[in-house]
C-alpha cells in the first residue's frame, strides 16, 4: 500500500513540473513535438530510476552522520553530509553520460533533436531534486527509493508530453499574437497545474473518524510542502551555479 500511495503521489500531486516547477528549461525547450518529448521523458525517468536509488545507498551508508559505522566503531562519530550536492551530481552526470552514448548509438535522429539538452539533463534541476526530496523526506528502503525516482519519471514525462502534445495542436488555433510561442505555453502550462492539484483530493478526501489525525496530519504535510519549496530554491540555485 506504500508503494502505491507513493507511486500516485509522485506523479499527480507532487508531480516535479506542476507542483514544483522543477526541469521547466528542458520543459519548455524540447515540447515542440511529441516524438522529442518522449525520447526525452524516457530518458529522464531511466536517470531517475537509477540515481535516486545510488544516492539513496551513498546517503544512507557514507554520507548520514554515524553512516560509515559499518567500517567500524571509530568512524561512527563521522558526518559527511556536506558533501551530498558533489556526489550526487556526479552520480548523475554519470548516468546521463551513459544515456548520451546509448542514445547516439541506437537513436541517431532522436539524439540529433534532443540536442544540447541530453547531456543538461545532468544540471535538470527534476533530476537533482529527486534525489534532494528522497533525502529530506527520509525515504526508508531502497525499494522505495526506486519507486519514488520511477514515478517522479513518469509524472514529467506526462507533463512534457501533455504539454508537447497540445503545443502541436494550438499551431493550427488562432492564438492572439502577443501570447504565441512562450506565453501561451506558460499560460497552459498554469492551468495543468491548477488541475494536477486537484489530484490532491485522493489523499485528503472522505470522512474521517479521527479529527485530530487528520490535523496532526495536515500539520506534517504543511511541513513537507515547506521544505518542498525549500529544496525547490536550492536546487535552481545549485544548476544554475553548475552551468555557469
């Protein structure tokens, strides 16, 4: 039940586009046509589902305080948590760099399209916050860790293929001049997300019996929109510094 609460959750309510406007360069950037968008999506849930777990495994065993106790009783006392932006970066510049070679050897056209936005992926700002949420949210397992990058894939892959899909049709409306292109793109954009919160109901909604559970539990999610928004900032921050 875990699992699929997670899973729902990672693609409609927090979904990294619409609730957090995470990824919105290459968002905005490769939603021209549907076949880009999905090469595209694909590739970042692959990078998702492979870096949130690694970085999982880094934090847990070397970079949480007390985590190198596995070397021994002496290292108990170390905390290397200073160091989870440099090493999972690198976990994902990585993995994106062994996408970027795939792609180009099986998918000519698609890695011509894609252009300079594959190898960006590794300065995605969905893709560093994967890995930042998965860490302030204290995800336990490792099995959860994968559903979380897995479905936090999906949902901004629906999201560029929702967006790049209506961008293929809108050409053909008569979209007043000083709103096409971008603007009418923000626009839609905008509106997907007031309706991806309406998702919000499935974890909120029916009566309950417990008041004071639900309001302990309001309290908890208030908190971890906080720290959403928190994390949000500083990822932006962080890949902007990177690609300067």
């Amino acid at each position: 039940m875990e699992h699929i609460e997670l899973f729902f959750k990672s693609i409609f309510i927090d979904n990294m586009v619409f609730a957090t406007f995470l990824g919105m360069c290459s968002y905005l950037a490769v939603s021209k046509k549907v076949s880009t968008a999905v090469g595209l999506g694909a590739a970042v849930i692959f990078v998702l589902a492979v870096t949130v777990p690694l970085n999982w495994l880094l934090d847990q065993y070397i970079l949480q305080e007390g985590a190198l106790v596995w070397l021994g009783e002496e290292y108990a006392q170390y905390d290397l948590s200073f160091l989870s932006f440099i090493l999972f970066i690198a976990t994902i510049a990585t993995m994106v760099q062994l996408v970027e070679i795939v792609v180009e050897k099986f998918s000519p056209a698609l890695y011509n399209s894609l252009g300079i936005f594959l190898p960006l992926i590794a300065v995605n700002c969905a893709i560093l916050g994967g890995s930042l949420f998965m860490q302030s949210r204290e995800i336990e397992t490792l099995g959860l860790a994968f559903n979380y990058g897995v479905s936090s894939g999906i949902g901004w892959f629906l999201a560029i293929l929702a967006i790049a899909a209506i961008r293929e049709k809108i050409r053909y409306s008569n979209v007043p001049p000083p709103l096409r292109g971008l603007g009418i793109t923000f626009i839609i954009t905008g509106l997907m997300a007031i309706g991806f919160m309406s998702f919000g109901g499935m974890l909120t909604g029916g009566d309950s019996e417990e008041p004071e559970t639900e309001n302990v539990q309001t309290a908890e999610d208030n908190k971890e929109s906080k720290q959403d928004k928190q994390i949000s900032t500083l990822v932006v921050e962080s890949t902007n510094i990177t690609e300067q």
